[in-house]
C-alpha cells in the first residue's frame, strides 16, 4: 500500500521518512548524515549499491537536501547565506574543470504555477555563453553558461529529454543541470526544501508518466538534478493522515482527490521567491567571486 | 469539532452536507430542492427565518448551487448552456428594470490564482456604461453596466468592501452583482460549482477575516453573490477523511496543513475557464438576446 | 500648426522646447531654473500667473523634471541616487504634517504596456494602513498609505476621476498622489524622465479625451502628480523631423501615423524599471528613513 | 542612403514599394501579381533569379503577402475567412504528402511584445506528435505536428538556429514552418499583413544581427516563413517622410531615434489577435477539414 504514497525526496522515501538520519546508519546500501551548514539543515543519503537503490527506490549517487525554513523566519541575509549554500553544495557535486560550459534545463510548465520552478529558475540565470563568444575581452572571466527552457510534452509534443538531449550534442556542454518541480509527502517541504543529486533526473517522473531520463547515460555528460517540492498529491496527503490515525480504509476515499494536490496558499509568491533562490545560487556556483548586486545588476 | 470544517456553500452546511436535499425537508426553517436543467443539476436552499440560519450558519435569503461538471465532459453546447442556465438563474434572483444599471464587483487577488476569479470574470464582462453616456444612438439598447476589481486589503489598505460602498454611492446602480472565489469541503466541487444568492457576501470571510459585508444593508441596493469553489482547506480536507474514518484524532496532525490548500492540478486554467463562463452568464443575464458570438465580438 | 505637438511636460511647452531653462527669464508668468543634484539634471518650471498659464497651456503651480539618463549609463549606486531624489523633490511639493495619510492612485491599464506605469509603481509601493490600523504596536512608525489602481475607462466603465473622488471621500487622505504615465515630443526622454508637479492632473488627457480632472478643486486635498513619459506620438515625431527640415508638407503624410506611438524597442523592460523606481521614490517619501532594503524587505 | 530603411517584406523592396505590382513587369528577374481572394489583397513576388536577388535583396523563391486590414474593419466572417486563406496559401507552398510530419518554431522573444508573434503562435497551434504515437486510434487522423519556442540569444545563450537545427535532427520533421515578427517600413501594415515564403528566415535578422539561417540548406527540410510585421524602425519612419518631403537632411536628425520604434498604440491586442490568427491558419493548413470549432475545443 505504500505504493499510494508519492515522493521525488530521497529523505522521504519509506526507510528513512520520520526517523533521524542518524539513525539509518543500520541499513544496508545507504550513507546518511545531517548537519547544520550556514544556519540550515543539510541531508545527505548516500545510496551506495543495489541494496540501497532497492531500499530508497532511486538510483546510486547522492541525494543532497537543503531545508531553507529559515528564510520564511525572515533572518538577517538568509537569503544570501542560502544562495551560497547552494552554491557551495552544487559546487561538491559538480567538480567542473575552469572555464568548462555548463548547460542549465528549466523543465516544467511555465504556466502551471507549481509546475514553473525550472523556467523561473532560468529566468534568474546569467547566461553567458554568447557574451564569451561574442565579447570575449568582456566576458573572458565567466563560465560559458547557457539556459534552456524545454516546454513540456503537452504543448510541444517533443519530450523534454529529447529536446535536451538534441540540444546537448549540439551545445557539448561539460555538465548539465537540470531544474524541476518535484512532489513531496510533508507539506511542511514545500517550496523550503532544495533536493541535489548527481543522478540525474526523469522529467514529470513525479507525474506518473515514464519519461526519457535526463542522466550521464543519455546526455554522456554529467547531469545535475536540482528539485523544489511544490506540491503533495492530495492522495499522498489523505493516505498519510489515515495511515498516521492506524486504520485501514478504502482506496475509493482516497481518490476522491485524485487528480487534486496540495500547495501553500500562496504557491504564486512561494514558487517566484524559491526560484529566484535556485538561480542566483546556480550563478554562485557557475560563475568565481560574484556578489548578488553583480547578479542584480547582470539581470537587470 | 465541525468548526474545523470551512466552506462557503450553503449546500455544504452540515445538516444538509452528504444529505439529499429532498430528505431535508424537515429542517425547520429551510426549504431545498434539486432539478435537472439544461443537463445541469441545480440546488436550492432556501433560509426561510432564524431556525434556518441557525441551521446552515448562513443569512436568510436563496442560494442557487449549480454543478457544472458536465463542462468537464465536453459534451456538446456545454458552455453555451451552462452560460444560458447562469443567465435564467441570475435573473430570477435579481429582478431588474429594463435598463436599470448594474455595478459587477470582481473580487480577490488577480495575482493568486485561486483568488483570481472575480478579476477575470470582470475582464470578460461588457463594460458599457460609458459607451450608453457617450454613444447612446449606438448603444441605447445595452443595459448600463459598470465592473469594478476593488484589489484586497494587502494591496491597496482599503477593504474591498469599502472600495465598492464609495464607488457605488458615486455610480448609483441598481444593484450589485459580486464576483469570489470560495472555499468548499468537497474536491469534487472545485472550479465547477457555481453559487449564486441574494444574501450578499462577506469579501475574503472564508480566509477567516471579518470584513465589511457586500449586502443590501450596507450598500443600500440588492446585492446578488455569484461564487466559486476553488479550494478544498487542507485542514478540512484531512478532518473529512478522519471523520469518514470513524476515530478521533488529536489536533497537531490537522494543523501541519495550515495554511495549505487543496486544488485541481491544473487551477490555472481550470480558474481562466470558470471565470469565463461567469461572465458571459452575466452578460447574458444582463443585456437582452445576445448570443455567444455577440460577446465574443465586443469583447474583443 | 503647432497643435500636432502632443506632450505633457512643461518643459517642453513651445516656448521651453529647444531653449536653455536659464534664457526663458523674460517669458512673463514663468519662473524657471535648472540645476544638478544627486548627479542628475532637475529643472523646475513656476507658472506664476494667467501670462505663464497661456505660454505654456498648464494650470499655475509647480513643474519638476528630473533627467534621470545617467541610470541608463548604470553608474554606481545610480538607482538609489535617484530614488533619493525623487523622495526629496517630492517632499518639497508635499508638505505633509507627521503621520498624516496618504492614497496613491495608479493611473492607466495595466494591459497596455507604455500605460502600465501607475499599476506598477503601485505595485511597488509599501501600502500600511491597514497595518496601522490593526497592528499598531508594530506599524505605529509607519505614515498611513493606502494604493488604489482605478483601471481605465474602458473596462470599469467609470471614469478613474469618479473612482479616485469616491474613494477618496472614504478614505480621506490628507494628500492624493497620481501616478500616470505621459506624452512626450522627445524620444530622448522616454522612460528615463519623470515631472512632478503640485497642480493635479487629467487622467488620460494626452490622449485627447478630456476627463474629470484630479486636483485639489475636485478632490478638496492637495494632489501631486508623478508622470513619466513612455511613448511620443507617430504624428507628433513626423512634425518634428519635417520642422527641423524647415518646410511645409501636407497634413495627409502626417496622419499615416494615427494611431502609431513611438517607444523605445524594449518598452516593457523600460515601464518596468522607471515604475520601480517610482514606487520606491515614493516609499522613501512617505515613510521616514527607510532603506532600499528595507523596502526590498517589505516588498517581499 | 536607401540602406536606412529597414523592412523585412518582399513588396517593400525598393524597386516594388509605393508602385502597383502589376506595373512591375518589366523589372528582370522577377515575377509579381496581385489578386483578391476571399475579400483580401493577396500579392505575390516570384524572385526568379540573381537578377530578381539583387532588385529585391531576398534569395530565390515566392513571397506571398496577404493583407489583412478587413479585420480591423470587422466585417462578418472576417477571422474565418483569413484563416482559410492563410491556409490555402500555406499549402500552395508547401506540399506535404498525406501524414507527413511537421515543426513549427515560434521565433522571438515572448516578453517583448512586438517580438512575441512567435510564441503567442505556437500557444494556439495543435499540437499532436505525443498524441499521434501514444493515442493512435484517436488521433491517427491528425497530421504529426510539433511546436518549438527557441526562445532567443538573449536569454539562452544558444543562437534560434542552432536549436532549432538540433531539434530538427533528432524530430525529423518533413518540413519546418517557421513563425517570426517582422520589421515593415509602412505603419498601415503593422499587425495586419502576413508574409509567408518558402525560402525560409535568418531570425532576428530585422535586428541587424547575421543569425545562422533557418533554410532548406542548413535545416535539410522545406522551410517555410510565416511572419508578420510588428514595428517600423522610428529612423526608417522618419527617412521616408523627409525623402517624401524631397530633401536631404542630414544623418544626425535621423539617429536620434535609434533604437526607438513604432508600434500601434494598441500592441499588445494587436499582436494577440494577429498571432491567434496564425496559429488557427496553421491549424487549418496542417489538418484536414478542421473547424474554428474543433480548434476551440482541441486547445481548451
């Protein structure tokens, strides 16, 4: 029955769902570690062989999980102190040679609020790899970035991993990072927690669609995974609740919210903010020494 | 324990919620019943004097619930007839002289989508009072309309239900016809029912905040409420699901959801579509044998 | 002939356009002066009397126009410069007493990109009097502003004049604030120029409609208007240029352009930045010693 | 000094401009008529060879333009009329065996608005590829059709033509209808003329900027351009009213309108309705015996 219950977090998954990391260390397959970095909580699962991969339902590699609930607190510079945690944890995943390009997918819809993490994401991003081309005395000092938006299947009728990957050969970055929407279990998640990994991503995985893997193996690159819980299915949130009162009922209750999720109230506001947030630490990462002014004054 | 439960359908109210309204005869101070028209499903619940208000927690006055889902099935004419059943329903709550003029209150936040409908039902609204002023040999036959988005208190620091009292002792309609977005209990009903009442309307009362009523008491002219269900309280959602469950349970597992809400998946557009029909309902019901193509034509 | 020119600042009425400020002394009825402040170019027209009123077609009182090109140039620090200044120039129309309040009205339709310049200064605006009202222990510090967008004749059917009044009768502000956006005859000017003045303003009366005017006479409290220019008329560029050229051409080549409006190429970038800047004059106006990241924070 | 005027149009090429086509005959290398079809002007120009190249300085092909101004007039029928007619054009340019696939790409920028045909295009095109290959009993009667919004150097860093020629490879689409906004010398043309032509575009080249073409040569497929003029450069504007006024002025004057452009006051309405227009010809052009209805109701 636990096949009812929807998450793309890896600190979600049914193991290692409410219990302390610390606590998992018993498991076979997985590494798991918690610490405080910048005034955040900081995840990390390890997935390590079959075992884990069977455990937590996800690929090897490693899952990084940054809980931003202090931002919404309002402290003095969490934005910038989350921004360059960002930057900093993107920068132990990624290990980019100096100078090597990298290649940013915004996936997701645009015009599905919950959905248009990955576009806004982009929209935040110093694109630069036309102004080294072009204007290289200028731009020398940056990295060669570029930024993709691939629309979704539904009004392309293109998959977004085949448009990435087209694009891809074409571009020959040295990594891609690919920004999305994710689904969670814990409303309390949403739109406050960035997930990393290595892995690589399967677009509108969350969906229920299978679609072409955005990973090292179809791109024949290294593929970045940046994610942003906007939503709980309805289902998974009915599902929890009963499950939590230690009953069983029938699946027909649950699917009176099918096809219903669950976001803030103010998901439009939410998802603006967390994605400006993704952008400007990208920029952190990808770019040496740069401040948010020199964002702000790059975008504007 | 019900006052966790919020909604603003009075076909909601719990004596008459998970009821057929043709049982409910017995309450005192209520009249309800249920038709078919126009392959719609039309409610009415009447609150006859103070057993009824007691009852359903609602003034006195009729409330006019239709249940448009048959749009979602695309059957053919759905939106036509679903326009022409707004419009016959409108027009026996609000009994108009010929051209007697109407002022249509869009309101909520155009900026959050649920919140959104009254704004973009007064976008596809014929707005003419200005043209019967200035072009009456061309648009005498119209009747004088006016719209107005009064914004919300976080934006402007005026309450909407000030805002339309000032502007309404200026323009002196005959009525007013008020545009929101409402809570319902049932994810089935959302951005597919449609309440219409006599009674006025408390802007923003479902967000739990007392606000100036929109009634006739303090505009001075009937006021005819048209609202839709747009989200589902994830608190009320979980409480339904508890309850249906048959156990008690403590009241921290409800409030994780706060300031959550349960939605369509695709609210953008299901809200753009709603709204849309609302205000070619009220075209229709405002100003004589116009058809579809009419409005599409001024409108554009 | 010279009724082709459109625009709407003084100083560039037919006896001010192409003449240095310092030289019009001998215009009876007009004080004139220009100076540098803060890095940019502030010039400030007095009509005195009905002589000054006839020379340059505006009501008596007081025109201030700042040039604010130099952002364009991006020097350091130039947007908080020019906030600053905006703030002080408008302190010296508006002489208000402590905590007195304060109602911003957005001119223009928001839908239209070069009118769109209230609706987004008012966007950007710190809106308290709600806050005050109902948390005073923490907003006590704070002068009571309240933003109002009327919309535009065109789709409210009221005139903005009629809305404002109304709303204004209830409100009852100490001073009324217009924003709107203008008419220029200099493209050198668009989008980086904004006059200030103490004499009220006519909602959309550059485009030729004569409406009900916002001043002190119709709203019986002082009313400032902030306009910037966002587009020059086509008709009005062509007389240009033919005059430079120092010979009559017919009016029919002339009005091939009716209805055209000359912008800069990126107009919505343009509207977005100078009503930003707009806002946030108008912030540190009003309330005292706020940062821009105070204002960021607020905002937020 | 002719090399002043900017405009993207095959009947505005110098030697074609202000002349009737029909009296053009005699200019080598060139093929022109006129015609009325379904109550608007259609023009076509035949560049036949380098001759033809070199008079209008546009490669080899047929330049078809239909002017649409009866729209504006809003005569019965008009929108259904000029979408038949685009789609009877189109497919006199493009002759796709039964079934065979097609891409379109929406050139521009979406967040300008004189740049946004493209996109705003593409919104209200069906698009069925993932429909065709996953539903194939109900939507195998649909010809295979994508839609691809590059979105432009500015903000992805990746010229329009690489993506679109990388896309292209891994889709393998018979043909590609490209979709731009053009740069017309005539104000009376903007946002009611469309060219179309089977030669295929260098996007944003109106700007000035050499792009990597969209052609047969470098895509490997037929291309065809849909595009539709939007702006006239303000210095184009001003050139051709002082040579009409017969003199010479000098260069100076006329660059003060650099990077200034004319538009109809109206725009942004303008380039919605225009590029509706698009899309539902395209409709019409790629799918047999289709509706204004069914394209309502296959893109609601």
């Amino acid at each position: 029955m636990s096949s009812r219950i929807r998450t793309d977090l890896a600190i979600e998954a049914e193991p290692l769902f409410r219990t302390k990391l610390a606590e998992t260390d018993s498991i076979p397959g997985l590494r798991c570690k918690e610490e405080s970095r910048r005034g955040f909580s900081v995840s990390t699962v390890e997935v390590l062989d079959e075992r884990g991969e069977a455990a937590v339902g996800k690929p090897k590699g490693r899952y990084i999980t940054l809980e931003l609930g202090a931002l919404l607190r309002r402290e003095e510079n969490a934005f910038a102190e989350a921004c360059a945690l960002l930057a900093e944890e993107l920068r132990s995943l990624l290990h980019l040679p100096v100078f090597s390009s990298v290649l940013v997918a915004g996936l997701g819809n645009r015009d599905i609020t919950p959905d248009a993490v990955g576009p806004i994401a982009v929209d935040n991003l110093m694109v630069t790899r036309h102004l080294r081309q072009a204007l290289p005395e200028h731009f020398g000092a940056f990295r060669s970035v570029s930024g993709l938006c691939s629309g979704v299947l539904g009004t392309t009728g293109i998959e977004s991993g085949e448009i990435i990957a087209a694009v891809c050969k074409a571009v020959k970055p040295s990594a891609v990072i690919a920004v999305d929407a994710l689904a969670s279990r814990s409303t309390d998640r949403l739109c406050r927690t960035v997930q990393l990994s290595d892995t690589g991503i399967v677009p509108g995985s969350g969906v229920g669609n299978a679609r072409l893997a955005l990973d090292e193996k179809t791109l024949g690159v290294p593929v970045i995974a940046v994610g942003v819980p906007t939503v709980v299915d309805a289902a998974t949130l009915a599902y929890e609740l009963i499950r939590d009162s230690g009953l069983e009922i029938d699946g027909d209750a649950l699917n009176s919210g099918a096809n219903m999720i669950v976001t803030p109230r103010d998901i439009d506001k939410n998802v603006r903010d967390i994605s400006k947030l993704i952008g400007y630490g990208l920029n952190m990462a990808l770019h040496e020494d740069i401040t948010l002014e020199d964002i702000d004054m790059f975008l504007s």
